[in-house]
C-alpha cells in the first residue's frame, strides 16, 4: 500500500529542516505534501487545508477507478491555537485521517533550535509509522468487511446521535495504536460499541433476509452486495471535502461504488428527506423504490 501525506502547522523556523528531512520521513512508500504553518506562533489559515485538500483530490482523481492503486491520505500536523487547530481538523474529517502532534519550536542560540528541529522530526516521524497502521488496519475494515461495517455510514443521512462522534473518537484511538494487531482489535472495539445502539439487522426484503443498519428514523440502509455501480463525480460543482469522501473513509481507499440502497418497510417508494452530498438544507426526496446512498451521502434516486 502507498501513501500520501501532508505535513503542516510547521512553523518556517523548522519547515526548512524536515524539508530536507522529507525522503527520511517519508521513507520510500510515503509522498510528503508540505505546507508551512508561517511563524512560530501563528495559527492555521484556510489556506492550509485548501492546500492539502487540492492534492489529496488530484491523486484520488489520478487513481480513480484503479482497485490495484491503494494509497492512503493523511495529514500530519502540529497542533496550533484550539480555535483554528479545530476549524482545520473538521475540514479533512471524514475523509481524511488527521493526526495531531504536540510541539513547540524551542531555543535562541542557534544549535538549540536545531535540537528541537531534531525532537519535531523524531514525533513527525513516530506520526508517519502509527498513520500507516491506522490506515492498513482501516482499509481492511472497508474493504473486507463493506457490508457490515459501520465505518462507511454516511453521516448527514445516517440518521444518529452517535455515528459522528464515534468515528471522531475512533480516529483519536487509532493514532495511538502501536501495530496492526492493536489497530484491528481497536476497531473491533469501536464497531461493537456503534452496534450497541446501532445493531446489524436481518431485515426481510420481498426476495430474502438481508443485513441492514437502522438509523433513528427507522430507514434501513442495505449494503448493494456485487451489484456495485456507479463511481462518485468529481466535476468542479462538487466541494473538493466532498469528492474525497467518496474516495476514502479516514483515509483508507474503499470502492469507490460501494452505497447503500435505502428503505423502509416493505411497502411502497422510499420517502423523506435527506440531504445530497455537500447542499446545506435537507429535501424531499421519494425513490423508486429506494434511494441509492453512498458514504459521502452523494444522492441516486
């Protein structure tokens, strides 16, 4: 599996040295994508994460529809002030896997800040190896177990009071996973806890028993099986936030096909309303009968 990842909230007294650090960092499988956070002290800008978010989409494009392309996307990045650190967190959640570093530029004389350019590249580094687990053991998950993992929910149309905070929390938990055992048993844990509220159920359609999630406003969300069709579109109408997430959960490449085909009951058209993938207010929508749902919440009557 390849990577792609973004560092950033480097300040430019130390970006210089993990620049020149990058091929180390990187170590082979690995494409850095930097941004300098500016000054020491400074917060995050937009343009941080416009900037890291434009190339992510551009390799996702490149290597749509290649199943034997799996590259996973990360961003590495040194916490800043809370305010602008969470407004550039949100804007790669879910679709990208954010990790956090904790450091602070350090030192006057010369060779004491070349130290802690040292201790930046040492926990960037420690980030690089616990992103790789978490997005090998993630990709398993959305891979092997489609179907029947909540992992790839989409969360606007998902109807719950849990499923955005448990993929929040369950991305935190993995960025502490030493190796793909604990990383698997990690999210192992997390699903169980998601089923508590939300249980796979065997739901009786008019041909067979089928495995479902229910979300709160009783809609069954039924995984297509083989009949996947349909890849999400990437023109320049779609937010870039939007076009990634229907290419990777947390970073972790999925089909890109996969959706849910959406009902309730057994009786006539499905009805509601439901949002579309990156429109801000809700409409209503009937299908015929169901309603076509992918991860990114991208809308197919």
């Amino acid at each position: 599996m390849r990577f792609v990842f973004g560092y950033t909230g480097i300040p430019s007294e130390a970006y210089d040295y993990i620049y020149r650090m990058r091929e180390t960092l990187a170590d082979g499988n690995v494409e850095f994508e930097g941004v300098s956070l500016g000054r020491a002290g400074s917060g995050f800008e937009p343009r941080h994460s416009n900037i890291l978010l434009q190339r992510f989409k551009e390799h996702a494009i490149k290597n749509r529809g290649n199943e034997k392309s799996k590259i996973g996307f990360a961003v590495i990045y040194v916490r800043a002030d809370s305010e602008s650190t969470a407004r550039f967190e949100a804007a790669f959640f879910p679709s990208t896997l954010a990790f956090p570093v904790d450091w602070h530029l350090s030192g006057y004389r010369p060779h004491e800040i070349n130290q802690s350019c040292k201790e930046l590249f040492y926990l960037l580094l420690q980030a690089t190896i616990r992103a790789r687990i978490a997005i090998e053991a993630l990709h398993k998950e959305v891979v092997e177990r489609a179907s029947r993992t909540p992992l790839l929910l989409p969360l606007r149309n998902f109807r719950s009071k849990q499923l955005c905070g448990w993929m929040q929390e369950l991305q935190t938990t993995l960025t502490t996973q030493q190796n793909i055992s604990s990383a698997d048993l990690a999210i192992k844990a997390a699903v169980k806890r998601l089923e508590a509220k939300h249980p796979l159920r065997m739901i009786e359609d008019k041909k067979r028993k089928r495995p479902c999630f229910l979300d709160d406003h009783d809609v069954e969300f039924h995984a297509p099986g083989k009949a996947l069709h349909g890849l999400p579109h990437a023109s320049d109408d779609h937010p870039v936030k939007c076009i990634l997430g229907g290419y990777r959960r947390l970073g972790a490449p999925f089909n890109a096909a996969f959706h849910y085909d959406c009902v309730k009951g057994l009786r006539g058209n499905l009805t509601g309303s439901f949002y579309t993938c990156h429109e801000t207010e809700a409409k209503m929508m009937e299908g015929d009968p169901h309603i076509n749902i992918a991860p990114n919440d991208f809308i197919r009557i």
